[in-house]
C-alpha cells in the first residue's frame, strides 16, 4: 500500500481509571463491546488489523467489503468491529469468527454481518496523514468524511462522541442495553498517540483484566480443567502469576483440555509462579500444568492486593483478538 501510515500501525490505546476526567480538554466516547482495529484502504486494496498487529480480513469480508464499498479511495480509519444479533451486541459472534475455515466464516457472515464503528481519521481521502494533528481537528475532519462519505444504514458507521460530562457518565451507567464496556476519554489537544497511553483514559462498566494463561489445574474429580492460572508481564518482561479463575461451566471444563493440553510447555510463568501446596489444598490440586503462553482470557475481579488478585476472579471470556505481551500489570495500578 502507498498510504502514509504503516501496515500494522501500533493504535492508540487506553489508561485505566476508576473514574472519567473533567474538563473542556476532554472528549468523551463509548467504549463498544468488540474487536478494536485500524482499517486501510488503497484503491483496491484493504486491510483490516487487530489491536495486536494481526490481520482481520479473512474472519471479516463483511467488513472489506464494506469499506470496498464506500466513495473513498484511500484512507485509514481507527474503530470497533461489532456484530448485533436481535438489536444487543454479541461478543460471542465475533469469538466465533476467529475460525480456520473459510466457508464457517462466510456461513456467519451470512447469519450475523458485522459493522465497523469509527471514532477516528488517520488519513484522509486524499492519502494525507492527519495523526500530528489534535483530536479538536481531526474529529470535524472524522465528521465530515462520514457526512460524505459513509451511507446512512451502511456498515460502516460513524460512532457517538460527546463533551458533555454528564452524556458520558449516562452511557457509563446505563450501559447502552449492553452494548457498551464503558466510556472512553480522550484529550483534545493531542495528537494521535501510536502506541501510547498518556492521551486516553478508559472507565470499565466493570472491573477487569485481560490476562495470560500461564498454566492450569486439573479437576479433582471428573477429568476436567480444574482452573486457569492467570499471569501478567512485569516491566522486565517476565510473566507473573497474578491469580486464577474457576468459574468455569462443567461442560467447558472437559472440552477445555482439547484447548489447552496441546500448549503444555514449562516453564508457564517466567516470574513470580504458583506457590506449592498449602494446608488446604491437597497433593492433586497443588499439582499443576505450565503453559506456552499463547492464549488470552478476560477475567472480573473485585481486589488487587500485592500484585495479585485477592480472590478468585470470574472468567468473562476468551481474548483472540489480544496478543499475549499487551497483558501487562499496569492493568491493576
């Protein structure tokens, strides 16, 4: 492609915070309850990239298509890929796109299309970057390519952004019937920060932490997966276990071991790992299984107390879209 911004191109991310910023230096936006991604398109071609890097178009030709589709011949576009099912958002559908097989895919899209919604214009029709300039001047431009460009009950959508504090504390506590996993704030006098944090923060409608799977326990009884042991990586780059989940469903828990026998591969965590037995535990549940670290998972939680989670922790789902080393302990500052 001969557009000004690399393929993949890290995108802007997101601070935790407990609660959202005042202030006419904010803009303020719904965070959605899908896949983040950078689409580019140059002529003929498109490219759709997760937020870890990874290219999207074969788990999402709706979505090319789509953007095929549109009057603009070039550009690049920061947004969320959704899938509504019966008028909510289904996370699941999009889970079930990450799928080897081209013909399940195209099965789905048929059964559920999905939609990009976009909140921001990293380069516009003309090819011209814009990520040097503020968000105060890049969401007109946003705007008004969307007035232009983006077809009313089209897939491609431009998504709500609001100044006014109370408008975003309303979606944060309503939820949107759903759809929404908070609200994003985002300062308006910043350039498009690739890669870093310092210019958005984001306020979860829950508390969570995307984590990796760093090793797993066996069932005691019924030959199932017991837990998952969650890590997340330090400022040295090495993996630490941080707690684990077993609020798992009793049918996933034999399924699982297809998913996760496979990836057996000491050491698991590179850090801090699980401490042996204690006096209530027994010799089989002590016992537990490294793991390469590969997979992402989405817990809730209520306390973080000395780097770790207090409690057991409640599993939320699966994180294909997540690449392992953006699991980091910064979730939990």
């Amino acid at each position: 492609m001969s557009l000004p911004l690399p393929f993949p191109y890290p995108p802007m991310e997101a601070e935790s915070a407990e609660a959202l910023p005042n202030g006419k230096a904010w803009l303020y936006e719904p965070k959605w309850d899908g896949f983040r991604c950078l689409a580019f398109r140059d002529g003929a071609s498109v490219r759709i990239q997760s937020k870890a890097g990874k290219p999207l178009e074969r788990y999402f030709p709706d979505v090319v298509e789509a953007l095929l589709a549109l009057g603009a011949r070039r550009f690049v576009l920061d947004g969320e890929i959704v899938i509504p099912v019966e008028g909510r958002l289904s996370f699941d559908e999009l889970l079930l796109r990450i799928h080897p097989a081209e013909s399940r895919v195209r099965t789905l899209v048929e059964a559920h299309p999905a939609r990009l919604l976009v909140f921001d214009l990293l380069a516009d029709e003309r090819g011209r970057p814009l990520v040097d300039l503020p968000l105060a001047e890049r969401r007109p431009r946003l705007e008004a390519f969307a007035r232009k460009y983006l077809p009313s009950g089209g897939s491609v959508v431009l998504s709500r952004a609001t100044r006014r504090l109370p408008t975003a504390q309303r979606w944060l506590t309503e939820g949107g019937g759903g759809d929404l996993d908070g609200v994003v704030a985002k300062r308006l006098d910043l350039p498009y920060r690739s890669g870093e944090r310092d210019g958005m923060r984001k306020v979860k409608r829950q508390r969570t932490a995307d984590c990796v799977v760093g090793g797993f326990r066996y069932a005691s009884k019924g030959g199932g997966i017991g837990s998952l042991l969650l890590g997340l990586y330090d400022d040295e780059g090495l993996l630490n276990h941080v707690g684990f989940t077993s609020s798992l469903r009793a049918d996933e828990r034999v399924r699982l071991r297809a998913k996760l026998e496979p990836l057996i591969q000491p050491p698991g965590f590179t850090g801090r790992a699980p401490g042996g037995p204690s006096r209530w535990s027994t010799e089989r549940s002590a016992e537990w299984e490294p793991l390469a670290p590969k997979l992402v998972v989405e817990i809730a939680y209520d306390h973080v107390s000395g780097g770790r989670f207090r409690h057991g922790t409640r599993f939320v789902r699966w994180r294909p879209d997540k690449a392992p080393e953006q699991c980091t302990m910064a979730q939990l500052r």
